[in-house]
C-alpha cells in the first residue's frame, strides 16, 4: 500500500508535469578544471574472499534460494527452474535458458543464466552475494553446490541482484551499468536501458536497494557514539555495491570480451546516484562518464528528510533525539570523512559528468541535490521543472538526450 506522503506527492508531481510543460534546463559545466584524485581517510571495504572458479549448474538445477537477514531492508530471493521438454526454462518468465552458472572470487559469489536470445538480444539474470569478513554465517566452498533435491540455499550478509542486456551482433559500443533506485529496475530504468541498447551498449541494471525500508522508520544509534553508528549503515551499503559491480562488470567481461577496451559509463538513478559516486571512486581508471540522476550528498539528511524514507533516529532505548541534538550530530556527520557524496562528489570528472534533477525533489530533495552539484564542481546539469515521480513518469521524453550526451563523451580505448 501507498502511504500517504507518497501519494501527495505523486499528484503534487502530476499536477507539476501538467502545468508546466516537459523543458529541462540545460546548464553547462561551470569552467574549472578537472579534479585530480586524492585519498579520503575512509575505512576500507572488506568481505570475505573465496577461490576463483567458474561452475555450470546444468543440467539438473531446480532452485536457488537467497535470503539476507537485515532489519533495515531483510531479502528473500528465489530463482526457480522448470524442466521441459528436454530444456530448462525459468518458472516466472517462462522463457528458455542456455545456461546456468555461479563464480567464486576476491569479491564474493555471483550467481547467474542467460535466457536463449530472442529477436537478437541476449538477456542475463543474476545475483551476487557477500559475507562480512568476520561473518558469523560465512559458508564452505560445498555449499554453493546443489543438494540432494537440486537446490541450493544460500544465506549471505548481503546481497544485489541484476540484469543485463546486449545485442548478439557485433561488439558492443561499451557497457552503461545502471544503478536503480528504490524498488529495482523501475520504468525510467527500463526506458534508459532500452535506448542504451538500441545505441548498441551492454546494459547492466544493479538492483542498489530491491527492499524498500520500512516507511518512518525508527533506526537505533549508539549514543556514545551516534555519527560512527550512522556512517557504519551507509557504509554497509556502499561496499556492498561496489564489490557487486566490480564482480558484475568482471562477469561481462568474460562474456563480451571487447568489454575491456570499451567505453564504461556509471548511471544512478534516485537511491542508485546516492551509491554512484562511491562506486566511482573505487573504479575511476576504468570509467569514462557518470551520469546522475535525483541524487543528492549528505545522506545523513536525506534519509530524515525524504518524502519516502523518513527515518527516525533513536537511542538503543529507542528515545528519539532532539532537534539540537541532530543538528549536531548533522554537523559532525559533515565533518568525518565517509563514502558519502558529500565528499567523493568532488572526485567525478567534471567534463564527463552530468547531473540531472528536479527542481521540486521531495523524495530526495533538491536542497541536497543543489548540495550534490556544488560539491561536485558545478558540472553539467539539467533540471526538469517538477517533483521526483514527474522526473520519471516524462523520463521517455529525456532518455535519448541522455544517451546522446554519452556517446558524446565516450571513446574506444587503445
């Protein structure tokens, strides 16, 4: 159900969209010069590691299971198979597939199948998976193998599922990774992607968040130390994102060989710009342009202020804090350096990047998203007159201009 802020805000949005018309503003990169990289006194992401392998789970696989215990955003995940007619064919799409596979490495386990081409596409499913280094649950190499029944079972500390695109004729112009918002792969995501491939790039869509949190939520902090309480569950997410992307951005190299020396494009969008920057950071020798779309920097705030987030801080007694006592702990969160955008913003290179907004953002909101551009040296930026669900419900209208800005800051490698 569809709580009611939401719903104010979807027709505030509707109501935006009618009365002003579709025009994004186009604003030019401010002239400065590109930002040179430099290290931030950030901890370091660190899961646990396993043996590379490669291994098919033909012929007999009949379902992988994936749950994540989290009380912020708890997961169960489900890939179920069919077997007919002498092929296998996944139980909700109902579509054939080639092939089945997971790999181990430094940067956890991924799952994944590919479906049988159709109408010269071929489309991938998968889903990675991640143990703290110290995880209680951390599993033998044995376990990722089908049981008795054919199935497998896998409780993990965290994980992201995606889905990926590409033409079967020719090489690919490069591959564009879509970081989705809240929810997964949303309309606007679809639509992007469906341009992008059309253009002849590999598509991958990232699920950053498939749960959505709980709505006003209470998220309990350690009063003696409350900031390092909150940058340890961002943090959480960041990492979790990173090694998923570079697991996923590996995997399709080994499948698109030409990936290597092709354009990488980085594409948030809402919840997925806000993890963007931090998987720039961790990539940029690879990246060549990022595109952000409903972002914003200090998540701190936006996760109190968002029209669909709405947290609320407590104590471990769950007794809320006061207005003066977040204004504080605000402060010091913007002091203490994090893998928030507030400080890898100024990391992303200012003549490849663009940022996209709307100029009435409640669900992240645009006081944020003004904070996001700043810190980021001005780059490029367009803003569409109208609220966050108005950005996305005309995204058809802008996903080939966006698509035509990359192609016009992307190159073949040597």
């Amino acid at each position: 159900m569809i709580h009611t802020t939401t719903k104010l805000v979807y027709i505030f949005s509707l109501f935006v969209l009618i009365t002003t018309g579709c025009t994004m503003k186009h604003i030019p990169a401010s002239a400065i010069s590109t930002s040179t990289f430099s290290e931030i006194p950030i901890s370091t992401c660190s899961f646990q590691s396993f043996p590379d392998s490669n291994n098919s789970l033909l012929p007999n696989i009949r379902l992988i299971d994936f749950e994540v215990d989290n009380e912020l955003a708890p997961e169960l995940v489900e890939f179920e198979f069919t077997h007919k007619n002498g092929g296998i064919y996944g139980a909700q799409s109902q579509r054939e597939i080639e092939d089945v596979q997971f790999s181990t490495g430094d940067q956890g386990v991924l799952y994944f199948l590919n479906y049988i081409p159709r109408r010269g596409v071929q489309d991938s499913l998968g889903r990675w998976c991640c143990w703290n280094e110290q995880s209680e649950i951390a599993p033998e190499m044995d376990s990722f193998f089908p049981d008795e029944l054919n199935a497998i079972h896998i409780n993990s500390d965290g994980g992201i599922v995606y889905r990926a695109s590409w033409n079967t004729k020719g090489e690919p112009r490069g591959l564009a990774i879509i970081l989705c918002g809240l929810g997964g792969m949303q309309p606007s995501s679809k639509t992007l992607g469906a341009e992008l491939l059309k253009d002849d790039w590999a598509v991958v869509y990232l699920y950053t968040v498939l749960n959505v949190p709980e709505y006003s939520m209470k998220v309990q902090l350690r009063v003696h130390d409350p900031i390092t309480s909150a940058i340890e569950i961002f943090e959480t997410k960041y990492c979790q994102v990173i090694a998923a992307t570079k697991a996923i951005r590996k995997r399709m190299s080994q499948q698109l060989p030409t990936l290597p020396n092709a354009p990488l494009v980085l594409i948030g969008i809402s919840a997925g710009a806000l993890n963007t920057p931090a998987v720039f950071y961790e990539m940029q020798d690879e990246v060549d342009a990022v595109v952000l779309v409903a972002g914003g920097a200090n998540m701190f705030d936006i996760v109190q202020d968002g029209a669909f987030t709405n947290w609320k801080f407590t104590d471990l007694e769950g007794a809320s804090f006061s207005s003066d006592e977040l204004y504080a702990m605000n402060a010091k969160y913007l002091a203490t350096p994090s893998r928030d955008p507030y400080f890898l913003a100024a990391e992303l290179p200012h003549e490849n990047t663009l940022i996209i907004h709307a100029k009435w953002d409640a669900v992240v909101p645009a006081k944020n998203g003004d904070l996001l551009w700043e810190r980021a040296g001005k780059p490029e930026r367009w803003i569409y007159p109208s609220g966050h669900l108005g950005l996305f419900m005309s995204f058809g209208w802008h996903a080939n201009d966006i698509v035509q800005w990359i192609d016009s800051k992307t190159t073949t490698r040597n």
